[in-house]
C-alpha cells in the first residue's frame, strides 16, 4: 500500500503529508544522483522479478499436470494478487520517488490509490486463505479432502476478491479526504481519515494476522505433537510401529466405510509447502497402498518378509520426522516474512494519522512502503520452493534440465 506523501512542486503555503505538516522549502524529490539512480535499478528489478515470479506460477499451475490441483488454484490467486501489485501499484510508486511528485492527475491518482489497498488486501487475506487450507487439511484430512471441490475453493478465492474490494472502495464513495484537484506539489496519499485508517488496518492487516497466527500457531502444535508420537513409536520398536499403524488404518476405515462404494479412492495430494505426498491413498478392499510404498516398489512385490516391513515402516518414520520438520520450519519462514514486510508499514499506516508529531522522513516513508511491497516478490519463492512439483514446473518452463 502506498504511504508516500512527500511530492514535488511549489505551493504559497505549508501543506499535511501523512498528517505532518511540510514546509514549502522542503517539498521535492531531493535524491542525489547516484542515490537516484541506485533506487531505480533496485526497484526495477524488484518490480521485474515479482512479474517474473508470480507469472511463473501461474504458467506452471496450467502447464504442468501434477500441479492441476484444486488448492493449488489458492496459491495462483495470490500469484494474481501479486502479480497486480506489480504491474498497477509499483511501477507509479518508482515514478512518483524519482520524480518528487505526481504528475498523473486526481483521477489516475484516486484509481491508483484504489488498486494499491485492492491488491495488498487481496495478496494478505490469500495467504489467509492459504493457511486456513492447510489448516484444515492437517486437522480433518479424510472428511475436507472430500469438502475440497473446486466450487468449494473458488468461492472461496472469489470471498478474498470481494472482501478486499470492500475494503479497498470506500474512500471512491465519498470516506476520504482528497482534494477536488491536484494542485501542483499537492501530495497523492492514502485517506488519512482517522475511521477509514482504523477499517482499513483491521481488515486488511490486524485480523489476518491474528488468524494466521493461531492457525498456524494451531499447525505447529499438530505438528509437534505427531513428531513426539513418531519419536516414541520409534523407540517402541517396530512391532509396536506395526500395531500402532494397523489401529490407525483400522480407524480412518472405520470411518470411511460407509463412503467406500461412493467414494473408492482419495488420492494423495501435494501439500502446499512439503515436497512429496504425505496423505495415504485409499483404495478398495484390499487395495490399499501409500504414496511412500508406491516410491518404494514394496506393494507389488509379492509377500514381504518381517524384516522388510520393520525396515520399510523404520524407513517410513524417519521420512516422516524429516517432513514435518522441514514443515514447521516452513511455517515459521511464512509468519516470519509476513510480519516483517507488513507490521512496518501499518504501524505507520496506524499511527501517524493519530499523532501529530510523528513524522517519519520521506526516505523512512518509501523504505517502508517498498518493505510491503517486497513481500509480492517473496511469496513465490516462499510457497513454491519448498515443493518440488513447483521446481519440476520451473525447470521445464526455463528449459533448465
């Protein structure tokens, strides 16, 4: 979202940026030389590299069949979202620096104002959406990956739309505090109306964050727990392992024996951040066999002697340990990026409309800003890497072998 205040141009009188009151002498872009133009490779190759990025998500969902799944459609519109921010938000916000003011008019300075809340709202609530997915997926796996449908996900992802458009519009209906004309030097700004600011941050910032956070607070614990019950199945042994595991098959069939004819087969999917399969595929009967049995070529191959079972459920936990692992990592890279990008700027967003006497530099100001921005470029690489039907797509899409 654009904070950016400071603009060029001379007026007869002091004017408010960002609530601060600006003196005539010190409006202007007053970059050096070197500093301008180190800001514009920088930011230009920022902007270029969220455009390459989240482009190559979106091409590789399409393109590649293994990533032809329904929640992979969440990751493609955050790459959307992004993949806006990059082409509508930022490219102005680089001309508005170098330039000191805006140049383009009330109206083009009211649309771009609109499309910056629109699409850093709409990137912010698809992570939320993205971690209430996964959410789901770890806590009731059998009964939503039946939920799962493609209906079901892309009314969600319109829900994201619409509520970042609710959020974003209202100061086109009148709850702002733009002038009727931009007078030269007059500044191009978010609404510092002090009830739209306190809408705004909720929504787009504050409540997801809070719900990320215990979702994935939530995912975490899950995550810890089933570490610990690996680790102790482990040094029960694995005739103990053996047990444990036909309790849990005898279980999830137990439960799904009334859907078995409706429903004969659930696939494994690839989790949004884990690199392989981890949901077990249920077949009919007998047909029963997981995604780690199935890479290991054990399940057609007639009878299996006592010691290769130990040693493929042995094989199975470690691969398991190893997974969840690498995935609490990955849950920490996630909220870790987030706040750090975001918190900055709506802090800012928050406080200076109430305080008077804060008032960050305009260098401060565009830092800031641009840390938001960064996190459009970050979120490919943060929801893709980590999968490696991602880097398969990837690969073959640059042609690299």
């Amino acid at each position: 979202m654009n904070s950016s205040g400071e603009s060029g141009g001379t007026m007869s009188e002091d004017y408010e940026v960002g609530g601060c009151s600006v003196p005539e002498e010190e409006t202007g872009s007053n970059l050096p030389t070197w500093e301008a133009v180190a800001a514009t490779l920088t930011l230009g190759f920022l902007v270029l590299a969220t455009v390459f990025g989240n482009a190559l998500v979106i091409l590789s969902v399409f393109t590649y069949r293994p990533l032809r799944i329904v929640q992979n459609f969440f990751i493609v519109s955050l790459a959307v979202a992004d993949l806006a921010v990059a082409i509508l938000v930022m490219p102005f916000n680089v001309a508005y620096l170098l330039l000191g003011k805006w140049i383009f008019g009330i109206h083009l300075c009211k649309l771009w104002l609109t499309c910056d809340v629109l699409c850093c709202t709409a990137s912010i609530l698809n992570l939320c959406a993205i971690a209430l997915d996964r959410y789901w997926a770890i806590t009731d796996p059998i009964n939503y990956a039946q939920k799962r449908t493609l209906k079901r996900v892309l009314g969600t992802i319109a829900g994201v739309w619409i509520l970042s458009g609710a959020i974003s519009s209202p100061p086109l209906a009148g709850w702002n505090d733009w002038p009727e004309e931009l007078e030269p030097g007059t500044p191009c700004q978010l609404t510092r109306r002090q009830g739209y600011v306190i809408y705004s941050s909720l929504g787009s910032f504050f409540i997801p964050l809070l719900l990320m956070s215990l979702v994935y607070l939530e995912i975490f614990l899950a995550t810890r727990r089933r570490l610990r019950e690996r680790a102790r199945q482990s040094r029960l042994g694995p005739v103990q392992s053996i047990r444990h595991r036909d309790d849990a098959e005898e279980s999830v069939s137990s439960e799904t024996n009334h859907n078995e004819r409706s429903t004969p087969r659930l696939q494994a999917k690839p989790s949004l951040i884990d690199d392989e399969p981890t949901e077990v595929t249920i077949g009919d009967n007998d047909r029963r066999t997981t995604a780690s049995t199935r890479r290991g070529g054990t399940g057609d191959a007639g009878p299996a002697t006592s010691a290769t079972v130990y040693q493929f459920i042995e094989e199975r936990q470690r691969i398991s340990l190893s997974k969840e692992r690498r995935a609490a990592r990955t849950l920490g890279v996630i909220m870790g990026v987030f706040v750090v990008c975001w918190l900055p700027f709506f802090l800012m967003y928050v406080i200076v409309p109430f305080c008077p006497a804060c008032c960050p530099s305009e260098r401060m100001v565009y830092f800031i800003t641009w840390l938001g921005y960064v996190n459009s470029a970050l979120n490919p690489l943060i929801y893709t890497i980590f999968n490696l039907d991602y880097r398969r797509a990837f690969r073959r899409l640059l042609r690299i072998r």
